[in-house]
C-alpha cells in the first residue's frame, strides 16, 4: 500500500474505473494539471453523446486527486528527456514529478520505468 502516488491520465483513468487495468492500493493521488485537458478530452470522445456523463467521471477525477501540480517548471526537462518518437510527454511529465517528490507513479505505460521510485502500472 502506497499512501500517495503520481498518476499520468492513464493512471487517474485506471485508478477511478473509467477503463480497464490494474488498480493500485494507493491512498491518495497527486498529478499535473495539464493532464485536465488530456483527461477532459478522453472523457468527451469516449462518452460521446453523453455529455452529462462525461461531465461526471471528469468530476470523479477532480475527487480522486488531492493536489493538481503546475507543469510549467517540469516542461522543459520532460521534453529533453522523453523519446523523440514518443507522444506521451505528460507521462514524462509525470514520472518527473514523481522522481522530484520521491513517491510513486502509476501509468498505463508499459515502457516507463525508474531507478528512483516504484513504477506501477495499471
């Protein structure tokens, strides 16, 4: 049991129940605030038509998460540091995070890994 952990869209998607995967015993969330938009957008194609549902799991998110963290002072070394080839630069974001408070982080993907903090994935 992990009493906080950073969580990138995937993660946040998977801890509230929105999609499949993994669930992680972790007490409480922390994440960027720029995944609000990723997350934002996800829930409206995925509830397409719906948007009173859409509006409701985008809640269920807001709950989930204890602190929503500017991602400004993250960018750039998120940037550097990710794959050229990678369009996941908000898991990089969030690993960054994860790494600078020394907690873990819960992603859908597969290839992300750390040697400073557990990476769980979902």
């Amino acid at each position: 049991m992990y009493a906080t952990a950073v969580a990138d869209p995937g993660g946040l998607l998977t801890a509230a129940g929105i999609v499949e995967g993994l669930r992680h015993d972790v007490t409480e969330y922390v994440a960027l605030d720029a995944a609000t938009l990723l997350l934002a957008e996800f829930l409206v194609v995925l509830h397409e038509g719906r948007p009173a549902r859409a509006a409701a799991d985008y809640a269920e998110l807001q709950r989930l998460v204890r602190e929503w963290f500017p991602v400004r002072a993250l960018a750039m070394d998120s940037v550097l540091r990710a794959p050229a080839e990678t369009a996941d630069v908000d898991t990089w974001a969030a690993l960054e995070l994860a790494e600078l408070l020394g907690i873990p982080l819960v992603t859908k993907h597969a290839e992300i890994g750390s040697r400073k903090i557990p990476v769980l994935h979902s």
